[in-house]
C-alpha cells in the first residue's frame, strides 16, 4: 500500500510551512515525491493550490516525528493517508488519495521554477 504524509515543518528561524509526501512506489526503500506547501490539502473546500517541488525524500519521513537531519527544524505528522491511484505524464501528475475523510483527487501541472498548481477534480 503506497502511502502519504502531511508534515507540519518548523524551521529553527521560526517560519513553518507543510511538506507533503507522496510514496509513489510500492519498494519501501524508493524515494517519495515532496512538495511544499502553504496549505493543508487533507482538509475539505480546497480547490486551487501552489506547492514548490522538493528533492525526493527518504521514505523514513513517511512516519518520522522529530529532528530533521542537518539541523533543519523539526517534523510533526498532521495527516496521514493512502494513495489511491498516481499517474505522472511529465510535468503533469494525478493522485488520487485518501486521508481518512473519503477520497481527493488531483491534477497538477508543473509551472515554472520548481513550482506546482494543483487543482482538486469533482
């Protein structure tokens, strides 16, 4: 079962943002998409959202509350979830995913300078 995460990420500055997770693959050691984000995309009425595309992640943040390695701040877990059905046509992506309230679909398209639009489907 592939999974996903939404991080809430306090960096030692005092700025916090959300990182969330998506375990694309089913080989536990495989990286997992990363975006960051403004906004939680667990919660109902979401409709349009941004998010900058991380470096893939280790599949250990799946799971981890804590210190990030490199003195970069701490995790919390503020949704987890189940992905559902991922398709990437490059620079283009749907996720289907289920964070316990019924399932979300969305597409994404890549925009310029590492940054995403996400727009949730009916």
């Amino acid at each position: 079962m592939r999974r996903t995460t939404l991080l809430r990420h306090d960096l030692p500055n005092g700025h916090t943002h959300a990182d969330w997770l998506v375990q694309t693959s089913d080989r536990p050691e495989a990286p997992v998409l990363a975006f960051r984000l403004r906004t939680r995309v667990d919660r109902p009425g979401l409709v349009l959202f941004s998010a900058e595309r991380l470096p893939d992640h280790r599949a250990f943040y799946l799971d981890h509350a804590g210190p990030v390695s490199g003195g970069r701040g701490t995790v919390t877990p503020i949704a987890r979830g189940v992905l559902l059905d991922f398709e990437d046509r490059g620079g283009r992506i749907k996720l289907r995913v289920d964070f316990g309230g019924g399932e979300r679909r969305y597409r994404g398209v890549s925009a310029s300078g590492g940054m995403w639009i996400f727009e949730h489907e009916s």
